[in-house]
C-alpha cells in the first residue's frame, strides 16, 4: 500500500536512502578526484543554452560524464515514472482514497517528466544534440516544472488555495493601511504646524 507507508517501519527506508545517498556522493568524489589528477574534464560555455557545460577530452572521461548522466537524471526520472504509475494503478483499484491528492501527485509527476525527459536524454546524447534547437528546448524546460507547480497546487488542493487567498487578503489590508497612515501623516504635521503658529501669535500678542 503505497499511500500509507507511515504505518510501515522505517528503518529500511533509512537503510535505502543512506545507500542511495552514499553511492551517489562516492561517485561524486570518485569523478572528481580522477578529474583533479587528471585534468580530463574541463568546462567551457555554450551559446546555445548560455550555460557552462563539460568538456571531454578522453574516453575514459566521456564515459564517467555519461555515467554521472545516467545516476543524477536518467535514473531519478525512471523512478518517478515508476513510481507515479504504481501509485495511479493502485488509486483506480482502491477505494476511499483521496482522489485530489492522488491528482496533484500525479500532474505534478507527469510536470517533472515532460521538464526533465528532455534534459536527462540531451545530457546523455550531449555530443550529438548540442548545436541543435532541441538542446536549447531541453536545457530550459526544467523550468516548466518551477513555474507549473504553484499553478497545480493552486488549481487542486483547496487548502493551498485557501492558504495563498488568505496571504493575499492580508497583504492588501496591509498595503491599505500603509496608505491611510500615509494620508493621515501630512494633515497630522500641518496641524501640530497651526497650532504652533497660535502658540507663537498668542506669544506675540500677550
């Protein structure tokens, strides 16, 4: 049962996420430290994309790029996929499930997929694609997936809804009660004003 993972012990999820967290720092020094010996992996910027980008100047280099690809993009996208059917499959089998809920996990997931499908398969395909228009489509989708999120949050959870309502509600009563203390400030000045210049002509007259 997916949707209810709480009620499951959580020490092998512990257990997973630290060897998942530890292979990929490993591998993480591992490239690192070859290329500091090494040199093999410089970086240079791509008009196309106007981002910094390897350059690969041996075999033994292109293959720990690619490799790097396939653990940092490929594989957190194939994962996803997986994950977000299994979770669709179940909803249609269960019942008493909240349907909202499972309806943003899923629009969210599928935002991620068509954000970063395109990204994970140029990094891998880096040496074919890079001076193509799809390369510079690929490098800036992931950006999709910032700006959909708040809009799918918005359109189907009511309590995000009423929390981001409330928020605005809010601002705007503070924004006009920054305006009336502004209105108020001159003609309070202006009457201290008066009243001093009685004071003064009283002074004058007494």
């Amino acid at each position: 049962d997916p949707l209810r993972a709480r009620q499951r012990k959580t020490r092998t999820g512990r257990l997973i996420a630290g060897g998942v967290w530890t292979a990929t720092f490993g591998w993480s020094v591992t490239v690192r430290m070859y290329n500091f010996y090494n040199g093999d992996i410089t970086a240079y910027f791509n008009y196309s994309s106007f981002q910094c980008f390897p350059d690969i100047h041996t075999n033994v280099a292109s293959v720990l790029v690619k490799v790097s690809g396939v653990i940092y993009n490929l594989l957190p996208t194939l994962i996803l996929l997986i994950s977000t059917l299994w979770l669709f499959f179940f909803v249609l089998k269960s019942t008493g499930v909240h349907k909202h809920t499972v309806l943003t996990l899923t629009l969210v997931s599928g935002v991620f997929l068509l954000a970063y499908g395109p990204y994970s398969a140029a990094v891998l395909l880096y040496d074919k694609v890079q001076h193509t228009l799809y390369f510079r489509f690929a490098v800036f989708s992931p950006y999709l997936n910032y700006a959909a999120n708040p809009i799918i949050y918005f359109s189907t959870l009511r309590s995000f809804r009423e929390f981001v309502k409330q928020k605005i509600r809010r601002a705007i009563r503070r924004a006009s009660a920054r305006r009336s203390r502004s209105r108020m400030q001159p003609s309070t000045s202006s009457s201290i004003a008066w009243n001093k210049n009685d004071i003064d002509g009283d002074s004058v007259f007494t």
